[in-house]
C-alpha cells in the first residue's frame, strides 16, 4: 500500500509541474490582455455625463508573433441597464477608431430617468471580435 500511495503522490505531483504552476510571464499576458471598458467611477446619478476608459481595444498582440496591432473601428454602442437595453442607444456617427495604442477615452451621458439602484453597462461592437463589455456602473443619488 505504501508503494500505490508513493505512486500516486508522484503521479500529482508531475501534474501540477506538467501544468504549468510557475508564474505567468507579466510581460506577455499584460500585452495579451483582452479589451476592457471601465468606468471613472463606481457610482453616478442619473443624467450625469460618466467618463469610460478603454485598454486593449487593438487586433494582435505584443507577444513577438508577428501579428500587426490596428486599433479597433467601433461601429455601434448601447447601452444596458438592469439587463435591459436603452433605446434609443447612443449615437456614434461613422466609424470610431480607438488610439494606436488601444486605447479609448469618452464621456457617456446617462439617461435622467435612471431609477435609484439601477446597475448599468456600456457595450461596443467592433469590427473584430466580439462586443467590448464596461464593468457595472450603479446609479445613486
């Protein structure tokens, strides 16, 4: 019995060296990183103008593979409160193209009929890949 233990042991052991438990290189996943929107603040009354900051919002990656980085073309936004979306949505007139470096930076001005306590979202379709997604913004007082 000791030697089906031992074994065992061993057996798990190579796994979690086999997986990988060693640090991830920050240079890489730091330049890998997927797309993300987020809010200047955590809370906002309703009809206040909130500032959103975008990283990530470029095709490729810094990861030495040869891919080309292009910033995003942002095609539509919406916006989504308690799940449901806000028509109509905001306008974006053409095309907008986030920074060379991936980055985004713009006022959303909220609804003034926002109830108390209402959690809202802010989401982009952009021509490559899936819709960028903000974090939550609560509305307070």
């Amino acid at each position: 019995m000791p030697r089906r233990r031992r074994a065992l042991t061993a057996a798990a052991l190579f796994a979690l060296v086999a997986t990988g438990c060693a640090a991830p290189d920050d240079d890489s996943s730091a330049a890998c990183a997927a797309p993300r929107l987020t809010w200047d603040a955590d809370t906002a009354a309703a009809g206040d103008a909130v500032a959103l900051h975008g990283e990530g919002l470029h095709t490729g990656c810094e990861d030495g593979s040869g891919d080309t980085e292009e910033p995003f073309e942002i095609t539509a936004a919406r916006l989504v409160v308690d799940g449901e979306p806000v028509e109509p949505g905001p306008a974006i007139d053409g095309t907008l193209t986030a920074a060379d470096d991936g980055t985004l930076d713009m006022q959303v001005a909220l609804p003034p009929d926002l109830p108390e306590g209402a959690r809202v979202i802010f989401e982009l379709t952009v021509t490559e890949g899936p819709a960028v997604v903000s974090d939550e913004l609560m509305i307070g007082e």
